[in-house]
C-alpha cells in the first residue's frame, strides 16, 4: 500500500507528552557540535510517500497509521519501521512517530547538502518533525555519519536528537545499559577531517635524461 501526504487544513500537530522535543532540548546532558552539517534544503518541501502492509485512518484524530515493513521516503530522507503514526497541522508540517519490531531497530536516513556525506541513525523509536527538521531517536540509539562509504562519527546513547537546522545533534545517557555499553554512558567516536589545505605539495619528479644515438653536431 502507498500513501502520498499533502498539507490538509484539518489536521493538527502531533503531540507526544512523553517525549516533548522542545523540552527534551533543555535536558539533554551531552551536546556535540556537527561541522556544517545541512540536511538537502529541498526535502522539507517534498512530499513523504509511505509503503507499508496495511494503513488506519482515524478521522476523529486525524490520524494515519501505517504497520507492516513501513518504508517512508520524502526528498532523500527514508525512514523504516515496523509501525508508523503520522499527522500533519493546517500548515502542512509533517510530524511521525516510527517504532522498530521486535528484532530490528526503526531507521532514519538523509543526505547532507552539497557534500557527499549521510546522517543515519537508529532507534526503538524515531520521531521526525519537518517543520524544525528535528529527529529524536529513543532507546538504543545510534547515529553515524557517512562520507561516501566510510563511517566518519558515530555516536550512541540512551537518546539522540539531531537538528539539521541548528547543525547540532544531543546525546543523552542514561541507565539502561547494554550488552556493547554495559556502562550506559554516552559513547562518541569522532574522525578528524583532513584540511585539504594542510596537505604537503606533491615532491617534484626529478627530469629526465633522454636517451639518443647520435651526437649533436659541433659548431664551426
């Protein structure tokens, strides 16, 4: 089943008091900062297209539910799930709530821009709000970012938000504790970032002599 989601004046903003972004921001105990980290500037005006096994649709709540292998995709951003709620305000800001299966965690995924560079991240839960183009990945949680193929950072905690807006993702720890972190403390690896500038010139091929069979001729 396909879906196609475009701004609808009757329909409200999700709310989720258990996990409020807006005061999620101010209690977050770590905050690293991401280099110029653009989300594609386009996507938030995409539409998001959703596949999924099966959709309920809740008129009174102005609600759409998607469960089975939900496959999302809105500019280059794809997000997958076992479920996945969404609303949308008289704005035509999207707001969705996706939630892992038993043995697979929910999966977000989204281009940086101008760069070849990918922010994927995951979690038993993954909120996306496109108006602040703000991710909330809760419970075991993971962000990578990519350039090309090869893993650059990755950061892991108990919650990740990451604001391509703002160009800064907050990892909050905790004490749910993990078989990779049995500590639950936040976890960060980060690659520097070779300054092409700093880079030392290419040494210089010595010339060459070349080769000849004959003399050149002596000047009267």
């Amino acid at each position: 089943m396909n879906a196609s989601f475009v701004p609808s004046p009757a329909m409200p903003v999700l709310q989720n008091p258990r996990f409020p972004i807006r005061s999620l921001l101010l209690a977050l105990a770590c905050a690293l900062p991401v280099g110029a980290v653009h989300a594609e500037l386009a996507d938030k005006d995409k539409p998001l297209n959703i596949e999924a096994d099966s959709l309920r649709y809740e008129d009174a709540k102005q609600l759409s539910v998607f469960t089975g292998k939900v496959v999302a995709t809105k500019g280059t951003i794809i997000m997958r799930g076992a479920r996945m709620e969404v609303r949308q305000d008289p704005q035509g800001n999207q707001f969705g709530l996706l939630v892992g299966g038993p043995n697979a965690l929910a999966f977000f995924r989204q281009k940086r821009e101008g760069v070849d560079e990918w922010i994927e991240g995951e979690g038993e839960r993954i909120e996306y709000e496109s108006a602040s183009e703000t991710v909330v990945f809760t419970g075991k949680a993971v962000m990578r970012r990519y350039r090309g193929t090869q893993l650059n950072d990755e950061s892991s905690g108990t919650q990740i938000t990451y604001s391509s807006a703002t160009e800064v993702y907050t990892v909050k720890g905790g004490a749910a504790a993990t078989a990779s972190n049995p500590s639950g403390r936040v976890r960060a690896m980060l690659t520097p970032i070779p300054d092409e500038q700093a880079k030392p010139a290419p040494a210089t091929a010595p010339a060459q002599l070349r080769s000849t069979n004959t003399l050149p001729e002596q000047k009267q």
